[in-house]
C-alpha cells in the first residue's frame, strides 16, 4: 500500500491502489491479482501483475508492463498466460512463471483486441483457451486499426438500437474465439483462433457489460449466453443458455449452438459456469422478459450432451421460488455436490451454500449463508484438493481484502490481506458505520447505512448529506466504490445517510418489483419519512444543513423532490445524470426499462409517464441546485441536464451545471473524478457552513459570458485545481 493519510480526500480516493479479485494457484499456495495505480503527480497510471504467498500474506511483483492485463494461470505448476496490447491494433499472448519471474515469451498473436480470457487444462496437458474480440459480418476478427479509411461519416440504421450507453451500434458484434495451447521443445504456441459463433447470429458476451461471466469452457465445449436473435434487443431483455460441443479445440466445431430453454423463464440469463468435471451446467435466468431485475432463477442442467433434464432448482409452486434473494453469481465446489451463491441481502453482498439436487424438487435446504458482512467481489476454490474458499471482497472502509473460508466452519474465516490495512491507510475504520431501520410508507422497514465522520464528536451536531442511488432497482451496499463514496461525504464534516427505499434489491422480491408504476410515490414517501425518522431520532445530525445527492434514478429523485415539499428542507441538491422529462426516456437506448416501469410504452400508458414527470413541477423550484450532465451518455441523454439548467437558470435559482464531454453515464477518468468531486463538494458546502473542499484555482478560469447589463446567468470554467 503506497498511500497512508490521516483524512480521506477525493485525492486519496482516486490515487489509492486498486487491487483485482484473486485467483488462487492450483496447489493453493499463490494467489494471482492486478493493481492499478494512478497519480496526480505524473497524472499516469501503472498498471502490475502480481502474486500473493498465501501462507505469509507477502506479495511478489510479476510484471509492471503497462501494456500487461487479464493474467491467468496456466494450469502447469505456477505457469501464467496474460495479454499484452501489440502494434497495430493486434494482441500478444505472454508466458509467464511465477517461479521464475523475468523469464517470459510470446506464446502467439491475436491479429486484433481481444479480452477475457479463459484457460482450461485439458487431459492430454493442452490447454484450451477462449477470448472475446469483435467479428465483421463475414464472421473474420474485427481489428479498428486497420479498417478502411471512410470518406464519410454517416450512419443508417433500420432498426434500434442506434446507440447503446456510449457507442454507436455497428454491423461489429461480440463474439467468442477459441482453440488451443500446446507444448512443444520447452514451450507452449497459440493455435489458429475460431469463431464459435459464425453464422449463428448470435452475440456473447451480451453489451454492453458481460464478461466472462456470460461463458464458461470445459473439455465438452462452450457454455455462453446471448440475447434471442429473433427478438429486438432494445425492447426485451430474453436471452438464452447455449451449449456448443467441442470435439477438439483446434478445429472448427461439428454442431451448432444448442439452446436450453426452461418452461416458464422468458427473462434473462447469465452466469453459466461448468461443473468440475465439464458434465453438468448451471446458469441463471429471469423469468419476465422485459424486465431487468427481475428475480434470477438457478437452473442446473445434469448433463449437457443430453440435456433431457434441467431442474429449475428452488422452484415453488407459486412460482415465486423458495428462497427469496436474488444471486447475480454462481459456482461449483470443486466435489460437485455443492453451490456458491453470490446474492444480495440487507445491503451487504453475502456468499451462499447450496446443496446440488440430485433430482427436481431434491431440494431440503434452502442456500445458508457463509457471509454476514461486506460485499463478496468474486470467490475461487484455494486448491483442487481442498473444500477451503478463496474470497475477495470489499466494504464500506476497506477497498480490497482477501479471505479464506472453510464452508463447514464459515465463523472461523481468516483474513489474508487487507489492501487499506482494514481502512486504516485511508484514515478510516469500521466503527464509522452502522445501520438504521425507519417505518416505511407502507407496512414495512426501510433500511440505511449511517457513515460517520472519522473524527465524529458526541454531542456536537453534523450537517446530513442524503445521498439517493440510482437503478431504482438497486441498492447501497457495504462496499467500496471509486463513485459516490459515502466516506468522502463523511469525511467533508457530513453524516452520510445512504437508505435503500422501495425499489431497492436485496429486500425481496416483492419490494424491488414495488417501484413499478410508483417512481415518485412509494420510494418518494419512504424518503420523506426516512428525513423526518433523522430529524427525530438522530441527534448528531443538523437536518437544518442538509443536502441531497443522486445520480440516475437518484438524479431523477432530486428532480422529483425539487417539485415536493421535502426539497424546502434542504440547502441544496445535486444532480448527476437524472431524468428531467418522463417523455424524453424515449431516446434513451433501452426501452425495455421505461416500458417495464412505467406500464408500458408511452402511447399506452401516457397516464403513467406524466404522473411521475418532474417537469410537471418546475413551477414549485427554488432549492439550489447543481446538475451534472455528460455528453457520452446515451442512457439518459444531455438534453436532460441542459433542460434542467435552463429552468433553474430561467427561475433565478442559484445553479450551476457541470458536464464532461468525454464521459458516460458515470464518470470514470481520475482527473476528471477529481473535478467532479471538487465541484460537487464546493457546491453544497457552501450552503451548510463547512470550508470549501479545495480551490478551483483563480488562473484556471476562463469565463465567456455574454455581454449583458444583466448579472450572467451561466458561465463557462476550465478548472485548473490547485
């Protein structure tokens, strides 16, 4: 750990050390992990690969090449493959030994970008491998670098989606390439790579967030998911699980793709991952197409050469399941007789148990948990010989830390490495944080995090920040985040108050699926009461110096509550990249989504889309407010923030709109995390009698206002902080 401060700053946030989830060497005596590091000294980053000596928590550096990335092993004693961006576009392929640290050669080359790796040891000592890089219609490897020049830079489109979170759609689709390592005079060399989708027209890893976890490799073939290539992808959500035979992996394959389908699970799917001995398979998949968040369904099919059975596992009569959690993740324990779960629970990302069925309706338990606190990133057998669970998580205080768990004994887990010292580096510690539960807007709890500062006094009273997240069907989780860090609020002077209202995930089903047709109703009303619940029960806030932040969905909220009577109660909202005009989702790229929520499309259900507009009550805003709006998001349009501006603006609210031309949704480049973090602080600071956070620099300005008699209204600031 190269940074230790006594406070918790957006530098230290953004510069800290940002460590990977680990992947345990065979034998169990290793564990592999990337750091990323940037600073705002040489404004670079670095970027190593490393292993940790699981036995002694001390870590080795294996390569610091910047070019480096997505290291795995091999599975040959402590042998690595990791990629290497090449010249022109192209990928290399690296071998590597943690024994033998240095020694390194190039395996083969990828004549365009690939990602995602996945190594697989075959019985003969090949090794399969499996990539995802773009193919051209014609099925051949897409590489950008050297596409034709264009001469014009128009686009035509028949059918959405046009555009999808910050890229242009284009005829380039996702796919996944395989074949084969193979030893020969001391070393391993790449074969020819085939496209396993060609002519299939299907597309995995799904855009514009899957991964690895949209496919898995065994001996048998490949496992993956992709969106229904007979249905539009911008008005449904339907995907499917396929299965292609491999015979070898250095030939074309002799079959297609062939798809398991589930009566009565229309939704999505994910995570498919392999049994240990490549014969068995289970994946996740939703059952309402059109909806997202929907609850995830385990299915486990017994064998996937002949999948005359698959089990919707936890299955109920009502349909509604047996275990009322939602797993975004799962995986085998390496006998085969067990599952791991990854789910929400109570705003914390727990790990689960889960005895494999042997037949449908097999099932006596119901997943226990094997976690109680912080957020489970990612979780790996320690060895092929061993029950013990290697895991990689976070928390409120703490950005990265390992630990060992054996699942007969989940109390007696053992910490290995902790990448903040449990948040000491950073000047934090657990005690900052503890939880409420208020009396919703109906009969039901409604749950918070409470982040004190570090240096918290009893008996003197702190200024509240609101902080309201985005979705809506999501939640504030005990883990760390490199955006909206509760800490960094906290540690301004603020109680930072993060609820989770109707909408949320992580409370049942039902409660999530409670937002719909209610985006201003009940998760309005579960805020109002949550504000009034501070006011009377906290008294170390000053809810007469509070401020309300949200981005996405917590964005439209602020919209939404500076129409309400609950935004006379603060001294100033924040705005990031939320809906302003109902109407306006339209151009947004997903369709599903407003569909969903809102009944229908707007000519359907014109009644639902205007009942929750803000644009509605802009007559009734007065609060000031700071909005945020970037020109790559194609989620929620900048249109959207401008149009929120302009009437702050035009009413004679004090505002101020900030935007980044070259971030999405999120903002995601550590110079320009900074800024927003400045700004964002800067503004609501002001209003409730805390220093400004850092100067904006006086040299850095460059403001263009009009000529006018009048006071400007809006101004444009190149910000240089000092």
């Amino acid at each position: 750990m190269t940074i230790r401060s006594d406070r918790f700053t957006p530098e230290v946030l953004l510069s800290a050390p940002r460590r990977s989830a680990a992947v345990p060497n065979p034998n169990g005596t290793l564990a592999l992990y990337t750091v990323s590091t940037y600073s705002f000294e040489s404004h670079k980053k670095t970027t190593e690969i490393k292993v940790l000596n699981i036995k002694n928590g001390q870590s080795n550096l294996v390569t610091s090449d910047e070019k480096a990335s997505e290291p795995n092993w091999l599975g040959h004693g402590n042998e690595l493959i990791w990629l290497k961006e090449g010249e022109k576009g192209a990928t290399q392929l690296i071998h590597g030994d943690a024994d033998d640290i240095g020694n390194t050669y190039v395996v083969g080359v990828v004549p365009g970008p690939v990602s995602d790796v996945k190594l697989k040891l075959l019985e003969d000592g090949e090794v399969a491998i499996a990539v995802v890089g773009k193919a051209r219609p014609d099925g051949s490897l897409y590489n950008p670098e050297l596409e034709p020049k264009k001469y014009s830079s128009a686009r035509v489109y028949d059918s959405i989606m046009v555009r999808h979170w910050d890229k242009y759609e284009t005829p380039n689709r996702n796919t996944i390439w395989y074949g084969s390592l193979q030893k020969s005079n001391g070393q391993f060399t790449l074969s020819t790579l085939t496209n396993a989708l060609k002519n299939t027209h299907l597309e995995s890893p799904i855009p514009v967030f899957g991964g690895t976890d949209h496919f898995d490799i065994a001996g048998s073939g490949i496992v993956f998911v992709a969106k229904d290539p007979t249905i539009n992808p911008a008005t449904n959500t339907k995907s499917n699980c396929y299965f292609l035979s491999i015979r070898s992996f250095s030939a074309p394959p002799s079959a297609k793709p062939q798809k398991f389908e589930v009566k009565g699970l229309e939704g999505a799917s994910s995570g498919p991952v392999f049994s240990p001995n490549g014969v068995s398979l289970v994946f996740l998949q939703m059952k309402q197409n059109g909806y997202e968040s929907d609850k995830n369904r385990i299915v486990l099919v017994v064998h996937v050469r002949e999948p005359s059975v698959i089990i919707e596992v936890l299955k109920s009569n009502d349909g509604k399941g047996l275990w009322d959690r939602s797993p975004s993740a799962i995986s085998w324990s390496q006998d085969g007789k067990s599952l791991y779960l990854q789910a929400e629970e109570h705003g914390k990302g727990l790990l689960f148990h889960l005895d494999v069925p042997i037949l449908p309706g097999d099932i006596s338990k119901t997943p226990r948990p094997l976690t109680h606190s912080g957020y489970i990133s990612d979780v790996q057998p320690l060895s092929a010989d061993s029950s013990s669970l290697f895991v990689s998580s976070s928390n409120f205080v703490d950005n990265s830390y390992y630990t060992l768990i054996d699942p007969s004994k989940p109390s007696d887990a053992t910490q290995l490495s902790s990448n903040s010292r449990n948040g000491t580096s950073f000047g934090l510690s657990k005690q900052q944080v503890s939880e409420i539960w208020f009396d919703g807007s109906g009969d039901y709890k409604v749950h918070a995090w409470v982040i004190k500062p570090s240096n918290f006094t009893e008996g003197k009273k702190y200024p509240l920040a609101y902080l309201i997240h985005g979705g809506p069907q999501g939640a504030w989780g005990d883990q760390w985040s490199t955006r909206w860090n509760p800490a960094v609020f906290a540690e301004q002077g603020y109680i930072a108050i993060t609820p989770n209202p109707t909408g949320s995930t992580g409370y049942g089903q039902a409660f999530c699926d409670a937002i719909q047709g209610s985006w201003g109703g009940l998760p309005y009303e579960d805020l109002v009461k949550g504000f009034s619940y501070i006011k009377e029960n906290l008294d170390y806030v000053d809810t007469s110096r509070s401020v309300a932040l949200g981005a996405s969905y917590g964005g439209y909220m602020m919209n939404w509550i500076q129409g309400h009577p609950l935004g006379r109660e603060f001294k100033a909202l924040v705005t990031h990249d939320g809906v302003f005009s109902m109407a306006n989702q339209i151009s947004s790229d997903e369709q599903y989504f407003p569909n969903h929520d809102l009944g229908g499309p707007f000519w359907v259900a014109t009644k639902n889309w205007e009942q929750w507009d803000p644009v509605r009550f802009t007559g009734e805003w007065a609060t000031p407010h700071l909005v945020i709006h970037n020109e790559l998001d194609y989620r929620l349009p900048i249109s959207e923030g401008l149009a929120a501006f302009n009437v702050l603006q035009e009413r004679g609210v004090e505002s101020r709109f900030l935007t980044f031309p070259d971030e999405n949704h999120w903002v995601l480049k550590e110079e320009n995390g900074l800024v927003w973090h400045t700004v964002v602080l800067n503004f609501i600071n002001k209003f409730v009698g805390l220093p400004p956070y850092k100067s904006e620099g006086k040299e850095g300005f460059e403001v263009q206002n009009p000529p006018s008699l009048a006071q400007p209204v809006a101004t444009e600031q190149k910000l240089s902080l000092r």
